[in-house]
RNA sequence: GACCCCAUCGUCUAGAGGCCUAGGACACCACUCUUUCACAGUGGAGACACGGGUUCGACUCCCGUUGGGGUCGCCA
C-alpha cells in the first residue's frame, strides 16, 4: 500500500516553526516512500478559522516548499459525512446524547479540580434514558468510550503506548448546533483520505488514544500514528508567542532563506549521522521515521542563522540579486540601473560570504548603489580625521594617473605608495573604506575600487576629501 | 492533581553492551590569516541527571528517584 501523509494545520494563526516541520517530516516521509503529501485545513472552528490564516498556511508552505501534492481538502467541507458517520455511531449505540449545558460542565470541572479528582465527563447522560431529555436544549452527541481495558497504540516514534480506558471520558464528537469537532472529523477524514500515516506533534498523543477508539467503533483500520517531540522555546517550554513565535513569513522578512529554515527544522528532532549541511533531496533519500528524536528539543536561532549564512554564501549571485533588488530599489528609491547591477553581481562573491541574512547582505551591498555624495555613517564620519583626509589627498593623483584600472593594479600602487610615505596599510585603506563605502565594515577595499571604476573611486575619494 | 511522554556538552545531536580517552555542529575562548568586518584554518574549554540492579563488561538493558515536558474544552 502506497504511503499517504497529511499536515492537518488549524487556520486559526499563522504557520509557525512547529507546524512547519511538521509539514516537512510528513513532506519528507511521502518523499523518501515514493507516496502522497496531503494537506489539510481543520477549520471546524467557524468562530477561530480565518482567510488570513489559511492564506499564511499556504504561502508559508509554498515559500518553504512544501506545497501539497493534491489540493487542500477543507474540514468543515465534509461536515455532513462527519455527521452522517456519528449517525452510524448513535445508530450502533458506539455513542450518546448529552443533554448537560456548557454552564453545567464548567461546574462539573471545577468541582472535580477542587476535589482534586481527574476532569472528565462523569457519563451523566451515558446510559439515560432519552426520555428525560429536558425540554429546549439541544443535544450534543458524545463518543460511548469502552469504561474498561486498555488502548493501545503502537507508535511510529514513541513505541508502544498505553492508557488505561477508564482515564478516558466520552468525547463531544458533534456539538449542540449539530457540527462535528475535531476528534471526529480527523477520524473520519484520515479514513476517507487513505492517510496511512499520521505524523505530527506530540501534543496529539492523548487524542490518538481517543481516535484510535473511534476508529475501532467504526471497525476502521487507523492509520499509523508517529508522534513528533514538540519544539520548545529557548526556555524549555512549548513554543508559544510568549518567545516571540513567530509566522513562517517573519523569517521570510528577516532575511532567511527557506533552504536554511528547511534545513535548520530538519535538524530538530531527526539526524543522520554527523550530517549537517544537507539537501531536501538527500533528506527525503535519507529520512526514516524510526530515526525521529522522542525528545523535545529547543530553538536555536543562533544556529538557525549561522546555516542561513551558509546557505547564502553557497546562493547563486543571480539569485542574490533578484532576491535584493526589490529592497534595493526601495531603499535608494530609485530603480536598479545596468551599472548597479553590474556592481552588485560583480561584488557580490565577496558581499554574501559575509551576510547572515538577507536583509544584512541588503545592508552591505547598499554602497554599490547609492549615489554621490555618500552619507557616512556615525562611525566613519567620527573616524574619517584631518590626516584621513591629507593620505586620501596624496593618494588622489596616483589613483587618477591610472590606466589599468584592476584591482591588482590599484592594490600594487596602494603598497608602493605607503612604501614612499611609511604609512601602514590601514592608515590609507581604513579612510579610503569610508570614503568609498561611508561604512568601517566591508569587502575588501581594493576590489571595491575597481568594482566601482576609476571615476566613480575618484569621485567619492573627492567628496571625501572637499572641505565640509 | 490525574494520565502520558522524555532525559548525552549551554543548544541541536552521534551513539543499537565492548569500536567511547563519549564523536560532530552552533555558540564560547585562544591562535593563524588579515587593510576593516567576515570567511577559512588550527587548538581549547564543555555532557552520559542520580541511585540501584542485570552482565565478565553499561551512555547503551531493567527498576526506582529526581528533573523537564505534554494532555485533561460544545479548541484543534
């Protein structure tokens, strides 16, 4: 039987680290067995579902990409199999009417917690007769879960787990306005899709015991549950936007690429060996679900952003540059020309080995582009003193008596000059840095110099050297 | 509180009883390279939670303790 995997997300926020490699794994497994990648929107909750959310899923998955391979089934779509499926269970007695309002259960709960006893529904209408049904309230229809024996799952990751049937209470499978909840649905979904295997966070492994029941009720074979450990924040807990969790799309806007974030979420949680710097071509060859971590594991954005760094510096410089371009254009207010362009491509090998993210290489590619005079930054402007201005003066008529303009040329002269003047290296190249470049950090100067060309050097060491 | 799960450097992890003097990666600290910042390279510091078993031999298996996490909704 060809493998069938699912990311179930609820759209009630954005895609976050968690779901997304959630999403992976299932993309990975389909990929490595040769089978299907689903997806599917678990929208029951009409109040909490929404547009935007499902839109953030699904950019979010085709940024990474881990776009579905069939389109998205929606939930709340197949309501009415849901329903027709907890008439089949009402009819075979596997479930039951409660008549117990909201405001009763609350009180039900509470009173358990202050007694300190576990809260569950205490099967008040289990085996009622229907006939004391209280007038003008509509029922909700609960699961009839076995009061004995075990339940046992065998799991993908977490081995064989069991539970005790009476630490189990009768779930609400159709709510008092007659939708399902998500315990049915997902049942009756991951049936009718064929999932065979259902790979997601550990936080669903209380609910697999549940499921699993249903399952049985409908003498339905369940598919095979793997229950991924959870990312934790930096602290150790469930993440959460408490640590700042944030959408998919906000690492899109920092600057990380979906390679790296890929890459990265792989790491958590599975391993191949001492691999490190891998391919989703060589993770979905290697991926096996047996080799899934049982322990949760925390974020790292350290880490997340020295893997972007290399991804970045590993990036076609074409590529670079289209990614740029935009914020470019932006920044300088301008649209790219031909000649920016052509500094920018040839600076860039140069300009990405040292960016960590893109917005950094946005950052630092920004001298390429702007135009003359430059705005210097705090720092260069406190650094760029009187004898900055007197080296950079002598050095003028050498830089302009030149034909050759390369930047092996320019940085022989460079070396010849401070041979003549006794001045160290730093002493020309840090003011010629500020003047070309308006910053104290860059690629090196002498490849600058010639990136820019003799007149735009020329002119930039004139602007810096002109008297305020 | 009840139930379930987990436990190797600060973090992510390798480790399937002898291969372990516990390996790699990030971060950290030195040094090398060097016109700045990076990159790169070399080296360093850094962990098997604890206690019992089992075994000729436990990081690896079993039990307990401790610690951490998750779940207990007409949310998903």
């Amino acid at each position: 039987m060809s493998v069938v995997t699912r990311f179930a997300p609820s759209p009630t926020g954005f895609l976050h680290l968690g779901g997304a490699r959630t999403a992976l794994f299932n993309w990975l497994y389909a990929r490595h067995t040769g089978g299907k990648y689903l997806l599917r929107i678990e929208d029951t909750d009409r109040k909490r579902s929404t547009p935007e959310a499902i839109n953030a899923i699904l950019d979010g998955l085709e940024w990474l990409g881990l776009s579905p391979d069939e389109t998205p089934v929606y939930q709340f779509s197949r309501r009415e199999r849901h329903a027709e499926v907890a008439a089949q269970l009402l009819e075979h007695g596997h479930a039951y009417r409660c008549y117990c309002t909201p405001e009763e259960l609350a009180e039900m709960r509470q009173k358990a917690k202050t007694e300190k006893r576990s809260v569950r529904y205490d099967g008040t209408w289990r085996d009622r007769d229907p006939a004391d049904a209280p007038e003008g309230i509509e029922p909700v229809v609960r699961f009839r879960a076995p009061r004995s024996g075990k339940t046992i799952i065998k799991d993908a990751v977490q081995g064989t787990v069991t539970i005790d049937n009476s630490d189990l209470d009768d779930l609400i499978m159709l709510r008092a306005d007659g939708t399902p909840t998500y315990m049915l649905s997902v049942v009756v979904d991951d049936y009718d899709m064929r999932v065979t295997h259902a790979i997601r966070g550990d936080d669903h492994l209380t609910n697999a015991f549940r499921q699993t029941q249903i399952f049985q009720a409908m003498d339905w074979q369940p598919p095979i549950f793997a229950h991924i450990p959870l990312i934790h924040g930096p602290d150790g807990t469930k993440l959460s936007k408490r640590h700042g969790a944030l959408g998919i799309e906000a690492y899109r806007e920092m600057g990380y690429l979906p390679e790296a974030m890929l890459n990265y979420l792989c790491r958590l949680g599975w391993s191949h060996g001492d691999d490190e710097f891998f391919s989703m071509d060589e993770a979905s060859s290697w991926f096996e679900i047996a080799d899934v971590n049982k322990g949760a594991s925390r974020i790292d954005f350290d880490k997340l952003t020295n893997l972007n760094a290399k991804y970045i510096d590993a990036s076609p410089n074409e590529r670079l540059l289209n990614l740029i371009a935009p914020d470019i254009e932006k920044r300088t207010g301008k649209p790219l020309n031909d000649e920016t362009r052509r500094r920018l491509s040839e600076g860039m090998n140069s300009l990405k080995q040292r960016a960590q993210k893109v917005s950094e290489l946005i950052d630092n590619s920004l001298f390429y582009c702007v135009s003359r005079p430059l705005d210097y930054s705090e720092k260069a402007t406190r650094n760029f003193d009187y004898a900055s201005r007197s080296r950079l003066s002598s050095l003028l008529p050498k830089f302009a008596a030149v034909d050759d303009w390369t930047q092996d040329v320019l940085e022989k002269l460079v070396k010849s000059h401070i041979e003549d003047t006794g001045e160290k290296l730093g002493e020309i190249a840090q003011p010629l840095r500020i003047a070309l470049t308006g910053t104290t950090v860059s690629p090196g100067i002498f490849e600058i110099a010639a990136v820019l060309g003799k007149e735009e050097t020329i002119g930039r060491i004139e602007d810096a050297i002109a008297p305020p």
